[in-house]
C-alpha cells in the first residue's frame, strides 16, 4: 500500500500525489524494460503523462548484477526523459540480517542516479538512521525483507519530502481509503511518537539530498 500512503500524506502539503504503479515480485528493471511477467511499465510511461517516474530494481540488484543494473537504468531514463518526466530511483534498504549491504546498495543508487540526472529517494538511509535511533521499532515482516506498517510509513515520508519538498504540518494517525466499490479499507495507525520521530528522520535524510 506504499502508493497509497504516499498520496494520503501529500493530501495536506501544497500538492496532491496521484500515484501508479507498474509492480510484480522481484522485478528487474530488465524486465520492465521487455515488458516481461506482464508488466507494462513503458506503455504506462509513454501515455500516462506522468510528472515523475520511480525506478526500483530487483532488492539485490545492487550486489548481485549491478551492470544490468546500470543498463537499464539508463534505458528506463532515457525514455522517461523522452515522454516528458523527471526518472528518481528507490535506494532501498539491506535486509535485517545483512545491514552491511547497505553501504553496497547506497553507492550503487547514488551512482546511477548521478549518471542520469536524476533524484535519489534516500530511503534506505532512512531506515538505517531510524534502526540506529529506535531499534525497537520494527520495520520489516518477520521475513525481514519486506517492510511493516511501520517500514512503509517511514518509506512513504522520504518519498513526499523528496518529491515535493515538504511534509503535512501535521502527519494524520490513521489511513484509510475505499477499495473499487466505495467500501472502507484500514491501511494502518501510527502513533503519536512515531509520527514525529519518522518526520524528523525524512526530513533530515531526504534534506541530505
């Protein structure tokens, strides 16, 4: 529900993020690139008149095929660049056992987003930062790779400050939306300190940048 988030929070700032998204499990950007496993992504770029388009490899593409990541890449910006968008890149976050990579995965972004021009979303430094600070706060589902409630919160701040320069003056602690039949449907309740201690780690990494 990250996309879904992401465009709550805006609701309170200067602009609304309208978001999509062109995901399957795994993905490589490769594979958006082929339109393989279904994906559209190229299509959905060419006519979806999108300001921003986000890139995310595959979670290991960083370690292990770094050179198909920096192909793609380059591809994928060129065309987004074509259709009249600006290309930002995910720089995600190592998995709970292997916070090492980070450091891996963090040069691999910042090097790919500098040789094409575009915007780092910093979200695994957020992470790192926020493990550091309040270690009892749990980010990822027990699978420790794929974030929590509280990991896609975080991840959803980095993503508004970075694109639009600013957080709602207050973050709201509930989420909700409506599925495609108008019914409710819970997303997730932050609470009061984490509200504040997640603007505050956003803010601060995402200004870095």
């Amino acid at each position: 529900n990250l996309s879904h988030i992401v465009s709550l929070i805006s609701n309170k700032t200067k602009t609304k993020i309208v978001a999509k998204k062109s995901t399957v499990g795994g993905a490589k950007l490769r594979e958006h690139w082929f339109g393989e496993r279904g994906l559209k992504t190229k299509e959905l770029i060419k006519n979806g008149g999108f300001d921003v388009v986000v890139l995310q490899g595959h979670s290991m593409s960083t370690i292990k095929e770094p050179d198909s990541l920096v192909k793609y890449s380059k591809l994928l910006c060129d065309y987004i660049k074509a259709h009249k968008a600006k290309p930002y890149f995910y720089l995600t976050w190592a998995r709970e056992k292997t916070p090492h990579t980070q450091a891996i995965i963090n040069k691999g972004y910042t090097a790919i987003s500098k040789a094409n021009d575009a915007t780092l979303v910093p979200v695994g430094k957020a992470w790192a930062k926020s493990q550091e600070l309040q270690p009892y706060i749990k980010l990822f589902t027990p699978d420790g790779s794929h974030p929590s409630r509280m990991g896609t919160f975080l991840t959803a701040c980095v993503f508004v400050k970075s694109i639009l320069g600013e957080l709602p003056d207050k973050l709201s602690n509930g989420y909700y939306t409506t599925d495609a039949n108008g019914e409710f449907v819970y997303l997730m309740q932050v609470s009061e300190f984490n509200l504040n201690f997640f603007r505050k780690i956003a803010e601060d990494v995402a200004e870095d940048f």
